[in-house]
C-alpha cells in the first residue's frame, strides 16, 4: 500500500508545541502518528520502532490534537512496557502524567474497585480440590485444575461451555472441579485473576449506560497477543466510541498457548471497516543479511499481512549456517564463534545469547559454557542442576556415593540433600512398612554394587527406573506439559552422565558429582554482570543482543514436536523468526547430523525451516578455530585447578 506524502511543517508544529526537539521518524511512523480520528491497526515489523509510534502518537493527540489525558487509554501487556512507555511519553509531553496506562489486568482491577467491591483469594483451590475427593484419583493438582479453569476463562468459555465439552474422567472432575469452585467465589464474593476482565466485561455489557468512563481513544501495545476476552473488552470501548489504534505483528503471535487468537490481528479491518492499516518495516535493529533470510523463512507461512523488513544498519554481512557432525562438535564451534565475534567487535558477554527451543536443550550449553569458563546467566529458568526434578535425582547418586551413616547424615543436614530429598519420591510401600524399609536399603547395596560393574548411565537408569523416578516425576507435576518438560530435564540428566563417562574417571561416580558441585559453588561465587545469556526463543521474545547463537535446530527441536502434533506448525515457524530476529550484529544458526542418546547414534534432519530458503541467504563457514582433544582437556585440568585455587583448596583432594 502506499503512504501519504507529508510536509515537514505541520510536523514541526507538532513538536513546537510539545517544545521539544524533533525525533526523526519515517514516512509510516509519521502517518500513524498523525492519523486522523478513525481505527487504526499499525503492523510493526521487528525492530521498526513501534514503542517509539505507540508514544509519539500519544503526544500527537495530546499536544496536538489538545485530548483530555483522562480520554486516552493506553493497555499492554506486562507493567515493564506500561513503565517504559510512561518514561517515553513523560520526556516528550508532560500532560502524559495523567493518561490510563497500564496491563489490561490492571486496568479492570482498577476498574472493577470503581464499580464494585473486590476481595482477594487465597487457599480457595487447595479446599476445593480435598473436599471433593479429587486426590484419590491421582489426575491432576490443584494448580493443574486452576491451569484447566484459567485457559477456559481465557479463551471466554463458561462453566456450561466447559460441562458441555467433558469427555473423559479428567474432565469430567475438572468440571466438577470448576463449579465448585465457581460457587465458592461466588459465595464469598471475591474474584481471581482471570475473572478481572470477565466481570469487566460482563459490567460493561449490563450495565453500560450506567458507567460514565468513557475514553477518545484506546491504544493497545502487542495487540497480536490479545485473547477472546481482551479482543470483546476493545470492541465493547469502540462501540461506546473510542478510537482503537492497535499496535502489533502477526509474525511475532507466539501465545497462542495462553489464549492468545492471531485472528484478531488478521481479521482487524474485517471487525472495524472504518480503519486504517499501515505497516511499518523498516527495521533499525539488524542487518540486511539477517533480515533477508528472516524475510525468507516467514513468508513460508500462509496466515500473516504480506511485508518484507527493510534494513537501516549498513554492512553486507550474512547469517552463518553450521552444519555440525555431531552435538559435541556443534557446542565446541558455536562457543568458539561467539567468542571470536566478540573480540573483533570488542564485545561484553552480556551482548552475546544462546537462544534454544525449549528449557531442556540448556544444559549441553551450560555444560560447554562451564568447561570453556565462559560465564553465564539464564533469563526465565533455573541453572539445569537446579532444577528441582533434577536435585531428587541427585540425591539418590549422593546416597549411593555416600559410605557410612555418618557421611550421609551430614549430606542430608549439611548440603540439606541426599536421603531426606529422596523420601517424598520413595515407592509408597516403602513409607508403610518397616519391611520395606529393608528393602530400600536392599535396592540401595544392590545399586551400589552396580555402579561399581557397570557404566555410570546404565547403572543410574537401572537405579531410576526400579524406584520408578520417572513415572513420580510425571505424576508430581502441575500439568501434561510441566510433566513434559521435567521428564525431558530427567532424560538430558541421563544423557550428561553418558557425556561424563566417556571422561574415564578412575571413580565416575564421585567424580561426577565433583562436576556438579562445581557447578553449584560457581553459581553462589561468580558475582560478576558481564555474562552470555541463555534463553528459550519465547523468552527472548521482546530482547536483542549484538550476537545470537540459535542452537540445536533439528526437526525433533524446532518444531517442538507436541506442537507439530497440535497443527501448530505455522506459530512455531513465528517463534523461529522471532528468535532469529534478536539479533544486532551476528546471527549463528546450528544444528547437528547426528545425536547420540544413551549410548546410541542416530542421524537426524536439519528443521523444516531451513526448506525453501535459497542457499545464497546463508554463509556456510566451517573454518573456526579448533582445539584438539589434548588442547581441551588441558583446558579442562587448568581451569579446575584455577577454580579450587580460589578456596585455598588441594585441586586433588578437595
């Protein structure tokens, strides 16, 4: 579409009257920020400034177009972006002070404590759950039933929307579950989280001509993460007049998870036929080279606004393809080209992420990262060897490790592991019986024993699987995919010990453990910021950094495969592009052609999304600098001695 021509002075005037000295905006900024009085959806590109059109647009109808503060409402989705736009706004117009700007939960908190009396809820869901018997099934957790009754809220269901779907016995005590719960707040005249925007919008169709507030304009941040119940509440403000001017991009829709519809993006002119579409794709974050293939990998999606990015930043750089030959060697090259980056560019490691699918996939980077001394921090999850599945597990290997009653009373009470962490996941039987207990002990001398004969991954899954670990781990979560990502954190726990007893340790065991502690004890001493940054693709989604490494992109990864199951392919193909999209200066893309599982080698196939991308898009350089396995296990052996020198520690015998 084509973009009106405007002069500069009427926009001169704009930023006279604000007294500030002009920003300088492109064409399609220009025309969104002065826009007439009419809907409008503005399509934002990666990196082509929307917080910077969402602000000024705000100042224009301030300063400008002189609307009362108290008329404009302005809604996002996190308080960080309701911060950060009231810091912009308040450094080009004051007036800004008193706009509505906040979540769209906090706008019908606040809403709902005009017009109504809101308490709040506590312990409700735990009551319910053990008045109804609903334990003994053994099918889901409290939390995992307020998870079912939340994504029903969320995506505008009732409770007899709800009855009506039940299909099995989960569902149909889920249902059960909802009523009761339902009732309760009832009774007690309080409300939850997802309830703020249903009774709002329940308010505001009973008793709307009742409600005075009223506002000119409504401009909503991310609008392409809206959900059924927000998408209701905008069209309810645009009936009783206001303006909506949506800001958003349906290449970067990931939340569908959450009760986020891309409809309502797609589908915006069809539900308000007086509106405006602009797109905004010029792109001041990245580089031309990165944007081609970005440009390329998305158009591959057929439910989108057909854009290209256009790049601002100069330079003829193209993103780097890694084609490694096994995960081993895909670590080595990715953490020697991120380093290699960063000293030609002169960079901090806190400019430099590793961005990988999902939560599991962090622990072979943690691990390369440790070996290489490369610190490091994680945005949205917790170190790999503390994460809490992984801790239980631990603790029985300590248990096994551990020699007398002694040592294993002051691992229980002094590093609070060990037996004590382990008894909650014990057979129930072996919590019944003094009997039982001997059996434990049995089971115990007999795993023993095993890690003495056998290789360290094989005896530990013989461990695990006859106190039935795996299946505790499963049954302890809160929902199917929390079971899902614990039981795969689990599994990468068995492959790290595959990995380590290719080592040769005299004792795998003690040794292995040794590692681990390592780990822990450098996580409670390295106090420095200067870090590389670890991620999952939907975390880093709204982040940039000089140099992305996006790792392990196979088509058993990325696509996750319970979503290609779900027919959710095309918003995996957007969490790809977002991933890639973080990237300023230097973008690395790997995968391997083989894994090895448990001792097993298997090829695999690169990710669905590198199909149909020419190959004049990628720079296939494979000419890093590598070490020899000598070189690294010096490295190796230095770095250990260096770390037990810091605590006035024998290296040999710690």
């Amino acid at each position: 579409m084509g973009f009106a021509v405007f002069s500069p002075k009427p926009f001169k005037e704009f930023y006279a009257v604000m007294n500030k000295e002009a920003d300088t905006l492109n064409t399609a900024q220009q025309e969104a920020v002065m826009l007439g009085n009419r809907h409008a959806l503005i399509i934002a590109g990666a990196g082509s400034g929307k917080t910077k059109t969402l602000t000024h647009r705000i100042a224009y109808l301030l300063a400008k177009k002189h609307v009362r503060p108290q008329e404009l409402l302005a809604l996002t989705f996190t308080n960080k972006a309701a911060a950060e736009m009231r810091e912009r706004l308040r450094k080009l117009v004051p007036e800004a002070e008193n706009v509505v700007m906040s979540t769209f939960h906090g706008f019908c908190l606040g809403f709902l404590k005009k017009h109504g009396t809101l308490v709040g809820l506590r312990k409700t869901a735990t009551e319910i759950y053990t008045e109804l018997g609903l334990k003994e099934f053994g099918l889901f957790t409290p939390k995992d039933a307020l998870a079912a009754v939340s994504r029903a809220k969320n995506t505008g269901k009732t409770l007899q929307d709800f009855e009506a779907a039940r299909q099995n016995l989960r569902e149909q005590l889920l249902g059960k579950f909802f009523a009761a719960y339902t009732e309760r707040l009832s009774l007690r005249n309080v409300v939850d989280f997802d309830d703020l925007l249903l009774l709002t919008l329940a308010a505001l169709k009973q008793y709307g001509e009742r409600i005075k507030d009223t506002y000119a304009y409504v401009l909503v941040d991310e609008y392409q993460d809206t959900n059924p119940v927000q998408y209701d509440l905008l069209r309810i403000f645009a009936a009783r007049g206001a303006k909506l001017f949506a800001v958003g991009d349906d290449d970067q829709s990931i939340y569908a998870w959450r009760g986020a519809d891309i409809q309502n993006i797609l589908n915006f002119r069809r539900d308000f036929p007086d509106s405006q579409v602009i797109t905004l794709t010029q792109n001041y974050r990245s580089f031309a080279g990165l944007l081609n293939l970005a440009n390329a990998v998305i158009s591959q999606n057929r439910g989108r606004f057909g854009k290209n990015l256009v790049s601002a930043v100069p330079g003829d750089a193209k993103p780097v393809l890694y084609e490694a030959q096994n995960e081993e060697d895909e670590m080595a090259v990715i953490l020697q080209y991120a380093d290699s980056w960063r000293r030609k560019y002169k960079l901090n490691w806190s400019s430099v992420a590793f961005i990988y699918r999902s939560n599991h996939h962090s622990r072979r980077i943690e691990e390369a990262l440790r070996n290489e001394s490369i610190p490091y921090r994680l945005i949205g999850g917790t170190h790999f060897f503390a994460r809490e599945e992984i801790k239980t597990a631990l603790a029985y290997l300590r248990l096994i490790a551990t020699p007398t009653l002694k040592k294993l009373t002051e691992t229980a009470f002094g590093m609070k592991s060990g037996l004590f962490d382990a008894i909650p996941y014990m057979p129930q039987t072996a919590k019944s019986s003094v009997q039982a207990l001997y059996a434990f002990h049995d089971l115990i001398t007999s795993a023993a024993d095993e890690f003495q004969r056998l290789p360290l991954s094989q005896a530990a899954k013989n461990l695990y699987r006859k106190i039935g670990l795996e299946q505790a781990i499963g049954q302890s979560a809160q929902s199917e995919e929390v079971a899902e990502r614990k039981i795969k954190n689990f599994h990468e726990l068995i492959q790290s010990l595959y990995t380590f007893e290719r080592r040769g340790a005299q004792d795998p065991l003690a040794a292995f453990l040794d590692y681990v502690m390592l780990f822990q004890m450098q996580d409670e001493t390295d106090t420095t910021d200067n870090k590389s940054v670890l991620l999952t693709a939907h975390s880093a989604k709204g982040l940039e950094f000089d140099c992305v490494c996006l790792c392990g992109l196979t088509d058993e990864s990325f696509p996750n495969p319970r979503a290609v199951d779900e027919g959710s392919v095309e918003e995996e193909r957007r969490l790809f592009y977002v991933a890639m999209t973080r990237a300023r200066r230097m973008l690395l893309l790997s995968y391997p052609r083989r894994r090895t599982v448990y001792g097993k080698t298997k090829p695999v196939s690169p990710s669905r999304f590198f199909e149909n991308i020419p190959e004049s898009l990628f720079a296939r350089n494979t000419n890093a600098v590598r070490l020899t396995s000598d070189e690294r296990e010096q490295q190796r052996i230095s770095d250990r001695e260096n770390f037990f020198r810091q605590f006035n520690l024998n290296p040999n015998n710690p």
